[in-house]
C-alpha cells in the first residue's frame, strides 16, 4: 500500500532514528533536513536562519483596524518567516505528491491531513531523553546535567508553540495523531517492525 | 519472543476487539470477563456486583486517628471492595505467570509493572466511539443519542477514576503506555500485524 508517514517527535526521543529506519525498511524517501535546505534555496535566506524560523513561533503583530480597511504594520522578520512558512507548506506538499515518504517534523501531519498519512508521535519519559541526548552528543560537548535537561525543555516548548502556531493544535495531543509510540522500554528496532506492518 | 501484553482503552475504541484478535494472532490467553468471574467465584459474590465494584472507584474512609492510634471505621462494603481489589490482583498476577496472555483492563499494565508488559491504549474520537458503540449496539438497545453521548463519557470517566484510585496514575497518560493507538482512521486489521510484530 502506498503511503505517506508523518512523524512528529520529542527532542531526544528517537523519533528521527525511527523515521530513517521506518523509510529504509519500506525503501521510500526520508525528508528532515532536506526540506531546510529546499526552503533555503527558494527564499535566498541562509539555512540556519530558515532552521531558526521554524523552530520558533514568531511574536505576531496585529494588523490596526481603521474603519473597515486593515493596514498591515510592515515588518521585515515577519514577512521573511511568513515566506519561510509559505515555502515549506508548498515544498511538503510537492514531497508528498512526488512520492511515498516519511516526514518528520514540520507540522507535516497537518499540512498533509488530506491525504491521510500515518501520523506518529515519538515520546519518551525525561530521563531516557537525557541520557539518549547524552550519548548522542557530538564530541566536546560541554553542556552541565542542569544546563542539558533545560535544553531539552525548551527545544520542546519551542516546537510546541511552533505547532500550536501552525496548526491551531496542541502538540503532542494523542487525538492529533494515529499511533503514539514511547522509546523508554521498547527497542526501536520492534517498534520499526510493527510500524512497517501498519504500513503495508 | 514470550509476552504479555495489557490493553487499556476508551469505551467504544475497539480496544476489546483489538485484545481478541491480538491474542489469536499470537495464539496466546486472552482474558477480559474470565477475571470477574474468578474473583466473583473466590470472594462468593455476584459477578454483576463484582463488576460493580471494578468499574468504580469506592469512596474511601478516611480512619479517625486518635492520639497516635488508627481506628479504621469499620464497613462491610469497603471490605468488600477491598477483597475484590486483592483477588483482582492476586488473579491477574497468576494468569501473567501461567503463561504468556493479552489482559483487557483493569489496571493490569499497573499490577505486572515488574514484568514490563508491552502497555497498549487505544483510544479514538468522541464521534468515532458513538458511530461504533451504535453498530454494535445489542438489538432493542434505545437509548437517545443525547444518553449514548453521555454514557461513552460516563464509562470513561468512571475508568478514569478508578485507574486513579487504584495506580495514583493519570488514566490515558501516554507515559503510561508504550503504544497509544488511535482506532478513528486506522483500520484494525493493521494496528493488529503492526501489534505482533513489536511483540515478536
């Protein structure tokens, strides 16, 4: 059966590892990062700039109403995320027609609710987080327990606030998504196998 | 591999079907109705009182401490709750260790904690839940749609609560769990392979 996985995920969870194994198991595309660089290159803006828009909800400004008319108040920022948005929904929207894929991230389960895809959400408890992010830290990393356990906090609070921002939708919310998977105590290699099965 | 596997689930999800046919796929013990009856045979009550009690969280007596000493006020129904509780618990833990089983409810992924059941929650619409309660409603059934709304809430909320009363857990709480499925766009045949693999 052809199919569209979409997979949204709590920072240090694994939801990106599953993802990659899920989209090698059913030989389809795997889209991530991908979807910053394409954003990227349509928008002239550097890609850790576009990976900073869509990590953060932006503070939006009112329009000011005069009689009946609305006077937008010209904001560059807001314009240029506004663009960032614009272009993600579409270059999604190509991803998924082109072919079967799996997407992480990126209010993906949203942005392709028409098509139905298989919407997973990717959680764990705090303390599997933690040590998964320790052992997957990139040599040098310097981060204090303290400092680690805030980071982990706030890149969640962050695509929380993102998603609400999009979507209108709480993130994380079980009725937003088909099957919710936690990585504390199943191996991610079962939990692949029987995602895979759902799929088929 | 050996497993056991608890289902917790919202009235009308199809979490019972999902227990049955898991546990035929496996070809494992499946038991739901079978407790009720072992408790209602070791405690010499009526299974439908049995039922009762299991479906409800008592309202506990707070003992009357006097000085240092307790003095529980004594009250035939709590005692009787109390032993139904026991034998629940005492019988779900024989059935674990006879042999490998699927366990629909009560509080059984709480009661075998130490021996790391895989937890499944199935879960789905508000609206999903009421079209299925009324395809498998038994004929002659006529409650209103008004009434059938509110019963589904009412069964859940009285789970709820006595999953409360019995764990000190939040009923439905995804850490909990270590799959959550939601059965409004899934079909069950599907979630069933995907459940067998991660059990394989």
């Amino acid at each position: 059966m052809g199919r569209i996985i979409t997979i949204g995920r709590e920072f240090g969870s694994g939801g990106r590892e599953i993802g990659t194994r899920l989209a090698e198991a059913l030989k389809i595309a795997y889209y991530d990062s991908e979807i910053v660089t394409k954003i990227a290159q349509k928008t002239d803006l550097a890609e850790e700039y576009v990976h900073q828009i869509l990590e953060r909800s932006p503070v939006t400004f009112l329009p000011i109403t005069i009689g009946q008319t609305f006077y937008p108040m010209s904001d560059p920022q807001l314009e240029q995320s506004n663009s960032v948005y614009y272009e993600q929904h579409n270059i999604i929207r190509e991803m998924a027609e082109k072919s079967d894929c799996v997407i992480v991230g990126r209010c993906a389960d949203y942005i392709l609710r028409d098509k139905h895809p298989l919407r997973v959400f990717v959680y764990a408890s705090s303390e599997f987080k933690f040590k998964r992010c320790r052992e997957k830290a990139p040599e040098g990393e310097s981060m204090s327990d303290r400092e680690l356990r805030r980071h982990i906090k706030a890149v969640d609070r962050e695509r929380a606030q993102y998603y609400q921002f999009i979507t209108g939708q709480k993130w994380g919310n079980p009725l937003n998504y088909d099957v919710c998977i936690n990585t504390t105590e199943s191996p991610i290699k079962e939990i692949v196998a029987g995602l895979v099965k759902m799929c088929e």
